[in-house]
C-alpha cells in the first residue's frame, strides 16, 4: 500500500523575464494505491501545473508546501529518482527520442525503475499482450517514440508504459484529450486494467467529463483558480457534465 501526500502547495511559473508568477494556492490531496481520483477543472485552473510540479519540470518553482510518497520527499528527487521512487508522469518522458525504437525505449524504462532487467522471454510476450489489448499493430514497436505519432498512438504508448511499467502512482493529465470514440474506449480499457490490480493510484486530470463515463473515480476534486474547492464521489463528475464550472469560477472571481 502506498500514500502520495500533497499538502498545501504552492508553486509558481517561472517567466521568462525571471518573475515569478503563482499558479497554485495550496493544492491538498492524498492518493492511495488502488484509489482512483478524478481532478476536473476550467481550462488554466493549474490542473497541468499540478501534474508538472510533481513530474519535478524545471519550469515550476515550489514556494511551499510538500510532496511525499511514502513518506519520503519527492520534491527532493530528480526526475529519474521519481520515476524510481514508483511515479508515472507521462509527461516526465520526451516529445520525441529520435534513433530510440518503442521498444528499447521501453525495456530501457523498465530496467530503470525496476533497478534490474526485465526477463528476455516473459518480457517479449508481455509487450506482445500489452499492444494487442490497446489494438495496436505490432510494427509499432519498431518505431521510434513519438516519432509521428498520432495523438492516439501518443495516448496508446502512454497506456503501454503504464501498463509494463506498473508504477505505485501515475498522474495522467488530459489523457482524454484528442481521442476519438473508439481509441477513448481502449485508453480507457487499459486504464480500468492498471485500476483493477489494486496496486496504482490514480490521478486523472481533464477538463471533460467524457472519460469518466468509462473510468469511474473514487473520488472527484473540484480545481478551480490554483486550488481544490469542492471534493465528492462520482455524482460530482456527473454534476458538472450537467452544470460546468460557472459557479465555481462565478463564486471565486
Ligand atoms: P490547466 O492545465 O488547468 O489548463 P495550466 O497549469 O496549464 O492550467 O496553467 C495555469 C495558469 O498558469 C494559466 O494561467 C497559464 O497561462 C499559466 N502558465 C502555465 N505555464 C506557464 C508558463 N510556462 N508561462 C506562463 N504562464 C504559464
Ligand atoms: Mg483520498
Ligand atoms: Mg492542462
């Protein structure tokens, strides 16, 4: 069982002229292995601030607060050790590694986190199952990552690395983004199957309610102007497809 713990925390962009500009006001949120938690929010609320921040981008500035994952201080840890340490932030990983075929890349992750190499002979079928669930051609682990890449191979090798990488929390932000019906359905398939072993957290982020017709959170936080302002159960996601955000962001400005 594991405890992400974030408790009051303050960040802000760094501009280019080297002002600081603050995004978010004291974020509290405690995910466990096995729950699954919905962060929803108006475009600029700071929901991808949030993921970045604990995804340690250079571009963010904690100015308070703390993050910890088992108790021990992730805001401490370089990138690579987050990853170590059991965090999936997809977006930690780069646009494109040019010469780096999907599946080398993905070995290459695996042994990083799991601190040995994975088993020649389980790992092969364990790349094989994982692509034929997200319906992918099996051609697409000889090419290199995100080289060209549709916004739904992005998605689907996003999954894949969740899936092979099995990490004790992953934060997923707009990962519904850009999907059509039918690549939201497998997404959201292989998403519910990383849920279903009970041994990942889950953070998902988005602005629309869509994906939460096929993954049903735990628990929904309400994200609005830097900080949680209203927390529930699923009927919250579904208030907000019925409503949106207005009278959050109406109340605050
Ligand atoms: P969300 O993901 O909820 O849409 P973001 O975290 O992307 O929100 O952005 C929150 C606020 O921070 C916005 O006002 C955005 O313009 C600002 N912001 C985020 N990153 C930067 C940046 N690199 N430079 C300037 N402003 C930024
Ligand atoms: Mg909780
Ligand atoms: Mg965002």
């Amino acid at each position: 069982m594991s405890t992400l713990e974030i408790r009051d925390l303050q960040v802000s962009v760094k501009l280019p002229e080297g002002d600081l500009k603050p995004i978010l006001a004291g974020v509290d949120l405690t995910v466990k292995s096995g729950e699954t938690h919905a962060i929803m929010g108006p475009n600029g609320s700071g929901k991808s601030t949030l993921a970045y921040s604990i995804a340690g981008h250079p571009k963010y500035e904690i100015t308070g607060g703390t993050v910890t994952l088992d108790g021990d201080n992730v805001l401490d840890m370089t990138v690579d050790e987050r990853a170590r340490a059991g965090l999936f932030l997809a977006m930690q990983y780069p646009v494109e590694v040019p010469g780096v075929s999907v599946a080398n890349f993905l070995r290459t992750a695996k042994t990083a986190v799991d601190g040995e190499a994975p088993k020649l002979r389980t790992w092969a079928g364990e790349l094989r199952k994982a692509m034929e669930q997200l319906q992918m051609d099996p051609a697409f682990a000889q090419r290199n990552v995100n080289e060209g890449f549709s916004g739904g191979e992005k998605k689907r090798h996003e999954i894949m690395q969740l899936e092979l990488l099995k990490p004790k929390m992953a934060i997923l932000d707009e990962t519904d983004s850009g999907l059509d019906i039918d690549a939201l359905r497998v997404v959201s398939e292989g998403v519910n199957r990383v849920r279903e072993t009970g041994d990942t957290g889950l953070l998902l982020i988005t602005h629309y309610t869509r994906i939460l017709r096929y993954i049903k959170p735990d628990f929904v936080h309400v994200f609005v102007a830097g900080k949680i302002v209203q927390e529930g159960g699923p009927e919250l996601a579904e208030q907000l497809e019925a409503e949106g955000y207005e009278r959050y962001v109406g109340a605050r400005v």
